[in-house]
C-alpha cells in the first residue's frame, strides 16, 4: 500500500473514533439529567422559579431530573441557594434550599 494511502486510512479511522467518543459521551450525559433548558422554556421557567423564590438569579437549570420535568436554582441575595421543581406547564411542584452556601462550591 502506497504511505499516503496508509496516511488517509489511518487519519480516517482517528476521526471515527474521535466522533464515536463524542457521540458516547454525550449520551452519557443526556442520562443523567444534566441537560441545561434552552430557549423560550428557559425564560418561563426562570420567570416561575423567581416568581416562587421571591426574586434572586438563576445559577442553573435542568430539563428531566430526576424530580421533575425542571429544575431552577436559583441564588437569593443573601446567599442560599433554592432549587425549584416545575412540572412541564411551569408550575411550581416543590422546592429545596440547599444548605450551601455558594463559596462552597
């Protein structure tokens, strides 16, 4: 087999093997509910989590987790940190304040 032949096959089976481990490692994380929400369910969501905390920002957000269909943190201004539970009409199903503060991150 000619060298730049060997070249093109082997760069060919290291860029297949680059992407099978990026598809791999990006359904690994769609299992744990780690994935972020986007878009419009973002903003509603957000508007639902700060409406229920009485104000704050939002830290962080998960679609699917494993209490509900999202899942809003949001940091209040004295520090603690509440996560929001809503269901899939944006409606507030619970809460939790974690009792860390952000600097122990």
């Amino acid at each position: 087999m000619q060298r730049r032949t060997k070249i093109l096959l082997t760069t060919g089976v290291v860029v297949a093997a680059i992407g099978a481990g990026t598809g791999m490692a990006l359904v690994a994380g769609d299992d744990h509910g780690d994935t972020p929400i986007t878009g419009p369910a973002l903003e509603r969501a957000s508007a639902a989590a700060l409406a229920a905390t009485g104000g704050g920002r939002v830290t962080g957000t998960e679609v699917n987790d494993e209490e509900s269909k999202y899942e809003v943190e949001v940091t209040l201004d004295d520090g603690r940190q509440v996560d929001v539970q809503l269901d899939d009409s944006f409606h507030v199903v619970g809460s939790k304040t974690d009792h860390e503060s952000s600097n122990d991150r």
